[in-house]
C-alpha cells in the first residue's frame, strides 16, 4: 500500500513538473556542473533503508537522502534512532549480528558526513520484528531494512 502510494504522488509531482516546464520552456538551461540541493521531507528521511540478501552495504540510491538527513540532524541537533533488521533466512544469530553490521553501516555514514556520533543510537533487532510476511520475495526484502527515527532534542 504504501510503495501505492509513494509511485501515484511520484506520478502526481512528474505530472506538475511536466506542466510548469511547458510554461518556463523560454528560459535558460541550467548550467553543467551546477551542484541541485534537494530537499526531502522528514517523512521521507525517516523512510527505512532496504538492503540486499545478507549484504549490510548501503545502497548507492540512500546516499543523498542520508545527506540530507546528516544536514537536518547537524542544523536543528536532533537525536537519531538506528534500528537494524534483517529477513528470517539464515540463522537467529546471523541475521542479528548483520542486523547490527547494517544499523552501524548507517551510523558510520552519518558520522562521517559530520554527525556526532553521541547523536546516534544504533541497535539491532535480527529477525524479531518483521513488517512484512517472510515467506514471499518481497515480504523478505521488505524485512530487510534499517529503519530511522529523529527525535528533537532541544525541548
């Protein structure tokens, strides 16, 4: 339902970009090179990270989310909660310990893109709490996620 609905707002927002370029058709093209910021909501920057089967490595497509996740915890000091989990295949202990390997492999990251590391909690869950049926391809690959929860500390 909610892959749904990500692609019909996806569709809604290509639709509305497709219609203002119609109307900004007489401007200059961007220049080459020219570095675009992108702004993602914290809705969209607490959505889980998914992984490949027995792999912790971050897939290239979260980078510039977690970039942007990196600025917003730098700028307002907010507290982020890691939470590492991977699908039922494989070992209790296995797939706990590379629930934990995927939870730090996001720490690390937003560590070195300047985030104090007394910022981040990074914890692993293994196969124990699973949003989705581990008996299908997609319920597995859905399971396999680090999920991320900002929290504001200055209150």
């Amino acid at each position: 339902m909610k892959i749904r609905m990500f692609i019909a707002s996806a569709f809604i927002m290509l639709c509305a970009l497709g219609v203002s370029a119609k109307n900004t058709s007489n401007l200059t093209p961007p220049r080459k090179n020219v570095k675009v910021k992108i702004n993602y909501s914290l809705t969209i920057l607490q959505k889980d990270l998914q992984y490949d089967f027995a792999k912790a490595a971050i897939r290239r497509a979260y980078y510039s989310r977690l970039d942007e996740l990196a600025q917003v915890i730098n700028e307002k000091k907010c507290a982020v909660a890691l939470r590492g989990f991977a699908d039922s295949i494989g070992t209790y202990k296995g797939n706990w310990l590379l629930s934990q390997k995927r939870s730090d492999a996001v720490k690390k990251y937003l560590v070195s893109k300047g985030v104090p590391q007394e910022l981040i909690v990074s914890t692993a869950f293994g196969s124990t709490e699973p949003i989705a049926s581990n008996k299908t391809v997609v319920g597995r690959q859905l399971n396999r996620r680090v999920e991320i929860k900002i929290k504001d500390i200055n209150h």
